[in-house]
C-alpha cells in the first residue's frame, strides 16, 4: 500500500482499518498482513485509544485488529469493551479478538457473558469463538453451557466448538439433541473422530439401498477400529453387488484386528461364489501374518483361476515370498 508511505502511524492505521471493511477479500488481508508490519507496541496503543472512538465501526474494527496483532496487553481493554460498548457489533468483535489472542485468562468473562446476556448475537459469537482457546477448561464450560442453554443457535454453536476441540464426550451429550441441525453438526464431528457410538446408526445405513451410503458406512465402520464393526463388514463383502462396496470393505477390514478377522475370513475361502473367495483373498492381503499366509497359501489351489492367480499375486509382495515359493500351486505360479 504506497498511498500509506507520507501518512503518520495514526492516519496509517485509521487507513488500513477502512480496508478490514473492504468487499475484496484480498484487499482485507493486505491490510491485515501491513497492519502487522507496523511497529508493534505503537499500534496497539494506537488501537487501543480508538475503542474509545465515537464512530462504531471503527470501535469494531481496532477490535479486530488487535486479535489479528494478537495484542496479550489488549485484553483488559477488550474486556472492557466487551463489557461496556453499547454496539452489538463491536461487543462481538471484541470476542472474535479474544479468542484469537486466545488467552484461558478470559475464559471466565466469556462464559458469565454467555450465561448471562441478553444479546444473541453476542452470546453466539462467545459459543462459537470459545472453539479456538483450547484448553480442558473451555471444554468443561462448553459442556456445562451446552446442557444449560436453551436457544438452539447458541446451542449448535457450542456444539461446533466442541467439535473444532475434539470432544467427544461433549458431542456425544449433544448428539440426541432435539434440533436436527445440532444433532447433524454433532455427527458429522463424531465421524470425523471415529467415534464407536455412531456405529449402531453405521450398521443400519450398510444396508441402505444407495450404494454410496454403503460406501460411506464401511469406510465409517474401518475407522471405528471396532469388533462391532466386523459382522457388517463381512456382510457388505460377502453380499454386496456393487463391487465399490465391497473394496470398501475390504479396506475396512484391513484395519480392524486382525486376529478377530482372520477367522471369520478363513471360513469364507471355500464360499460356493468365486467372486467373494476372491474378495476374501483380497482382505487377507491386508494382514501379513501367519494365519492369513497359510490362507492365501490354500487359495492358489482354488479351482477358478482369477480367484487362484489374485493368492499367488499377493503372497508375491510379501516379504519372504521365496520360502513360500515351493509351497504354491504350480499351476497359477506362471500368472
């Protein structure tokens, strides 16, 4: 920003602070990253003198800026300012600026606000940026507001916060909730963690009539890394028609333990259906181990060649193939 070179720190500032409202995205980030540019301790008081300003916007935007600066020594005067303006919008700039700074030190004026206002606006902005100070006591409160709140904005909002912070104690509180948006926010954070409280709802969408939810479900159903999870799986593998479903099982299987597997596995190698003996020898390919060597082993003698050539592919790849060598059926041995 040439047009800034000539002008004093003050005019500078008030400046870049025009441009935080600026509908370019880009033009907001280079104001931003030259606000951080300038001398550090002089901006922040510079700031701090102008959330006192009579222009609101203004007041809202030296918020801001001083969570972008994360200014540590604004936070008193933040606090104030979040306490005190009369302006929805600068109050709730003033918690986008202290989450940003994230400091724990905050935490109990943040939760009495949230508890306590009467402003929603306000009052959604604290749920949602309570997400970015992570720390075991933001999770506490989030959890304790979460079950006291009543509105559902602020309610869902929460509930994504608990989400950014991995909780899955605090999704499962939220995950019966009676709004459907909350119930889905709180899902949708389980299944990125894995969670095995979702794989009751997991097993009933394998057998979904779309095969992309089936899909979905399986690879759902690997990471859960659950006992739970291998009758459902063995049950896409063995009778899915889609054959997409079924490499997801295969997946999936591949990541549970694989002496629970193994078995069930093993049983399946002499299935009157050439297609699943030969998705089962795929699975088994996952786990190098005794048990699924000596399954593989038996499988090159399979009586259907693509179901004997894929065992002899397999054993190739693993490591002491050449002891295993003689042992294999000759006949799929040139594949």
């Amino acid at each position: 920003m040439k047009e800034l070179e000539n002008l004093n720190s003050v005019d500078i500032i008030l400046k870049l602070l025009e441009a935080f409202d600026d509908k370019n995205r880009d033009i907001r980030l280079d104001a931003i990253e030259s606000l951080q540019k300038l001398n550090y301790q002089e901006s922040i008081t510079i700031l701090i003198s102008i959330l006192e300003d009579k222009n609101c916007y203004l007041r809202a935007d030296a918020a801001l800026a001083l969570g972008y600066l994360n200014a540590h020594t604004s936070i008193p005067s933040l606090l104030q300012t979040f306490h005190n303006d009369r302006e929805s919008l600068v109050r709730s700039n003033a918690v986008i600026a202290l989450s940003l700074i994230a400091s724990e030190v905050v935490l109990p004026e943040l939760f009495y606000v949230l508890q306590k206002d009467k402003d929603i606006s306000v009052r959604e902005h604290i749920a949602f940026c309570l997400g970015e100070i992570r720390s075991e006591t933001t999770v506490l409160g989030l959890i304790k507001a979460y079950k006291e709140e009543e509105n559902d904005t602020v309610r869902l909002n929460l509930v994504d916060s608990l989400g950014r912070l991995g909780s899955e104690a605090g999704l499962i509180a939220a995950f019966q909730d009676p709004c459907g948006r909350i119930r889905e926010t709180s899902e949708r954070y389980l299944r990125y963690l894995n969670s095995t409280i979702l794989i009751p709802k997991l097993i009933i969408e394998t057998k979904s009539e779309y095969s992309w939810m089936r899909s979905i479900s399986a690879e759902a159903l690997g990471n859960t890394h659950s006992e739970l999870a291998i009758p459902p799986l063995l049950e896409l593998l063995i009778n899915d028609k889609e054959n997409s479903v079924a490499w997801e099982a295969t997946k999936a299987l591949g990541k549970l333990n694989s002496d629970l597997v193994i078995p069930n596995l093993l049983q399946e190698l002499t299935n009157d259906n050439p297609d699943v003996r030969w998705r089962v020898v795929g699975v088994l390919g996952r786990f190098e181990t005794e048990a699924s060597i000596l399954g593989l082993q038996n499988a090159t003698n399979d009586d259907v060649s693509f179901v004997s050539n894929r065992a002899i592919s397999i054993l190739k790849r693993f490591s002491d193939f050449q002891k295993l060598e003689p042992f294999l059926h000759k006949g799929a041995r040139s594949f």
